[in-house]
C-alpha cells in the first residue's frame, strides 16, 4: 500500500483546501491509514526533522519496506511526498535522502532567497496562529538545498505559469528531465485543483476508487 505524506507551505496548515481534498480522496480510496499530514514548525530544522521522523516511520512500520541501501522493496513503491510551495523544497530533500517519490505543486525552488525576505512576525492562513520566521531559518533552509538531483524519475512537477508568489520556469529548469505538468494560467494555490487530482493520484501509484 502507497502512503502518501502532504507538505504544506509557508503559512499554510493542514486545514489548507489542497491537503483537504487530497485527504478527500485518500478516505473515499479506504486509505485515512495511509493519509500524514502534520503541521510543520516554522523552523525549517524542526520542519525537516518531523518529516523524516514521519517518513521514517512509515517504512520502517512496513515489513517490505526498505531502509536506504538496503534490499527488498523500494521505498519509492511505499511512499509519495507530495510537498506544495515550501513543502516542495522539503519533499525534494526528502526524496534524495530516502529513495521515495515527490509529487511537487509549485515549489519553492531557492527557499532561503525566497524567504530571506520574510523575517518576522506572521499568521497562518488557516488559523491566524502567529508564528516568527527567526534570521537563522534562512541559513537552515539552505543546509537543505540539494545541488543536484538523482533518479528525475521519482519526481512528478505541477507548476503554473500564474503563479504570482515564485517563478514557474525556475522549477521547469529545476525538474528538467522529470514528468512535469505545466499549467497555462492557474495561481500559487492552484485554485483550480479537482483537475489536477487525478493526475495526482495516479503519480502516486493510487487508482481510482471502486
């Protein structure tokens, strides 16, 4: 059974429309058990460290699952990171270290250049939790920067040519040679999400439910 672990972005939660219709659809599919969404720390640190608790956890819990280096199943036959925004930067890190696939919806491609400017005091969309983004955050997120990435085949891009927060060419460039879907128009958010779903889903390995 594929597991799937959502990565929400800067501000975001898993209150988030995208992470509740993904969720949606993994209880239509009988798969709730197999759905991890937590709230990421604003420390990108911290952030990282329960992903990897998560993920971990998810392969090691599977007895046919494998440990990096190790034999029988691949981990990328166990686990999908489907990471949005900031959450994209983190399942690319995540990917490189444990073999799984990453499904990435408008990634933050520079992180540490994107958010360098956003120092201080915020909100969260869903919730209006106030939350500080400290100075040495930046430096975190770039000790997770992936020079270069491995196996373009266990990424799947969705990024859209409106997206008004980052750049969609700089992640086509990033993810050159991976399975990308362009959309022509669309939003950061990608407001206009039930059609993305599917692709998604099948990107992960889950058919459709019966």
């Amino acid at each position: 059974m594929t597991s799937i672990l959502y990565l929400h972005g800067f501000r975001s939660a898993p209150a988030s429309f995208k992470a509740r219709e993904l969720a949606r659809a993994m209880a239509d599919r009988g798969l709730s058990a197999a759905w991890h969404c937590p709230q990421l720390p604003a420390s990108p640190k911290e952030a990282i460290t329960l992903a990897l608790s998560i993920a971990q956890g998810i392969l090691s819990g599977d007895p046919s699952a494998r440990a990096p280096g190790a034999g029988a199943a691949p981990a990328a036959d166990r686990l999908t990171i489907i990471g949005s925004s900031l959450g994209g930067y983190y399942a690319t890190w995540l990917a490189e270290t444990l073999g799984c696939r990453a499904i990435l919806l408008n990634p933050a491609v520079h992180a540490a250049r994107a958010l360098a400017t956003q120092v201080g005091e915020h909100k969260q969309f869903h919730s209006d939790q106030p939350f500080i983004f400290l100075p040495e955050y930046v430096q975190e997120l770039q000790a997770l920067w992936v020079p270069a990435l491995t196996h373009l085949d266990r990424y799947f891009l969705i990024a859209a040519t409106g997206d008004e927060v980052l750049d969609w060419r700089d992640m086509a460039a990033r993810y050159a040679g991976a399975r990308q879907h362009i959309v022509d128009g669309g939003d950061h958010g990608l407001s206009d999400f039930d059609p993305l779903l599917p692709l998604i889903l099948e990107a992960a390995g889950l058919s459709q439910p019966t």
